[in-house]
C-alpha cells in the first residue's frame, strides 16, 4: 500500500525547501536593509558616526542569536553542535561580509577602525594560542575575548567624547 504523502513520508519536497530557503534570503536581505538604514538614522540623531554604530551593534545583532543557539545546545550536553555553531558562525563573518566590503567600499579608515582591526586580529592570535595549547576550553577562557570588545568600547566612548 502507498502512503499520500510520497515515497518519503519523513522528507519535505524539494521545491518547499527551495522556497523556503529563498523566502529566508529575501527576508535577512530586507532585514539588513533595515538595519542600515536605522544605523544611518541613529547616526544622525545622536552625533555619533555610522561606523562606530555599526562596529558596536552589528556584532551584537548578528552574533547573539548564534550564541544563544549554542548555549541552548550546551544544555542538552551537545557540545560539538554548539561549538561548530559558533565557529561557522565567525568563519563566515570573517570571509563573505569582509570579502564584499573589500570589493564594493572605499577605504578611509580612522583611528577607532585601525584599533578594531588590530582588535580582531590579538582576539584571532588568542583563539590560535587556545588552540594549539591542546588542554580543554573553560568557560573564562572563551569569554577573555570579551575583554577585548570591552577595550574596545572604553576607546570608542573616549574618543567620542574628545
């Protein structure tokens, strides 16, 4: 006897999952605009510039949600799930976003950009350290790059206030 649902009872059919994943790209796409657009806004409104707004708030809006995604699958003791998470998460930020700004932008970096690229790259020279010191990850060791956005912060607010 066959079922109504296909030979595949348990398997969505292609097309659905082709709409699915263009109805998502089109919705992160109007998103983004958004998002842009209220950095612009917000950057008028209180004096301070874009790209400040953009360096403290994007990695906050973008990144979270991943953490939460991984802290959730921490609770149910599925560490590899959760770390290649937070990893794919990075490699992406770092390659396809960098990569287009790279290609589409003009460069006219100030002094708090210089200071956030050398940032990312003591917190990129931190995570290798961690890394190649074979022994396992606690906690406090994965959250000292925290200390680094907290640097950062500190040196933003007090340039603006220069």
């Amino acid at each position: 006897m066959t079922s109504r649902s296909g030979p595949n009872p348990g398997q969505a059919p292609t097309w659905a999952v082709a709409a699915q994943v263009l109805g998502t790209l089109v919705v992160m796409g109007l998103g983004a605009h958004f998002f842009v657009q209220a950095v612009e806004s917000a950057s008028e409104s209180i004096g301070i510039p874009a790209g400040l707004i953009a360096l403290v708030l994007a990695p906050l809006a973008t990144e979270l949600p991943e953490k939460f995604n991984s802290i959730i699958w921490l609770r149910e003791d599925k560490d590899t799930l959760a770390f290649g998470n937070i990893t794919g998460a990075m490699v992406f930020q770092s390659t396809l976003p960098v990569s287009l700004g790279l290609l589409f932008t003009r460069w006219e970096l100030g002094f708090i950009n210089i200071f956030s690229v050398i940032l990312a790259l003591v917190g990129g020279a931190l995570v290798i350290a961690l890394l190649l010191r074979k022994g396992p990850l606690s906690g406090p060791l994965l959250l000292s790059g925290g200390v680094l956005y907290a640097a950062f912060l500190a040196v933003a607010i007090y340039t603006l206030a220069l």
